[in-house]
C-alpha cells in the first residue's frame, strides 16, 4: 500500500509536550496521527467532542446539534422539512430575541 506525507504545523512546545507523552505511551507522534485517522475513519467522526464555550449564549448550530441529539437518543422518526423550518424560524426568533434585549 502505497503512503503519503502529512506536514502538521505546531507550536514548539505543545510538539515537545506532545512527543514527549507519546513517548510515554510507548509510540512515535507519527503513530499517534495514524491511530487517530484511523479512528475518525472508523466512526466517520472526530472522536472526541470539539465544543465553543459560550456559556451566555448558544448559537443556531448548537440549538440544531442538541435537537439533533435528542432526536438520535430517543430514537424518533426522523423530522420532517417542516419541522426543521420550524426549529429554524425558532432559533432566528431567539437570537433576535436576545440581539433586541442587549
């Protein structure tokens, strides 16, 4: 199988910490990378969460994932083109709601 070349730029220090702990993991940051690729390959996802902290407020994209979310863990049909226009129309009205408040 043929491979590639992947440049990562970092900073210094954050790549010695990092070298460093895979060290101690008994691996090379190289196989660090091809665990994690193979991981997002495998779930089709970043493994881990990657989250905006906003603590005061909760952007439309936030308001759509947790409804998402919710959706998946209760296991409910799928919605429909009408109610996701609702859940949009609902989190425009929020985020005005606020931007008039402030």
């Amino acid at each position: 199988m043929s491979q590639s070349a992947v440049t990562v730029r970092l900073d210094s220090q954050m790549k010695s910490q990092f070298d460093e702990l895979c060290e101690q993991f008994g691996m090379s940051a190289n196989t660090a990378f091809n665990i994690f690729v193979k991981a997002v390959i495998r779930s089709r996802s970043i493994p881990f969460a990657i989250r905006v902290s906003r603590p005061a407020e909760s952007s439309a994209l936030d308001l759509f994932l947790q409804q998402r979310r919710a959706v998946e863990a209760s296991q409910e049909a799928e919605l429909t083109l009408e109610e996701i226009n609702a859940e949009i129309c609902a989190a425009r009205e929020e985020r005005r709601k606020r931007q008039e408040s402030v």
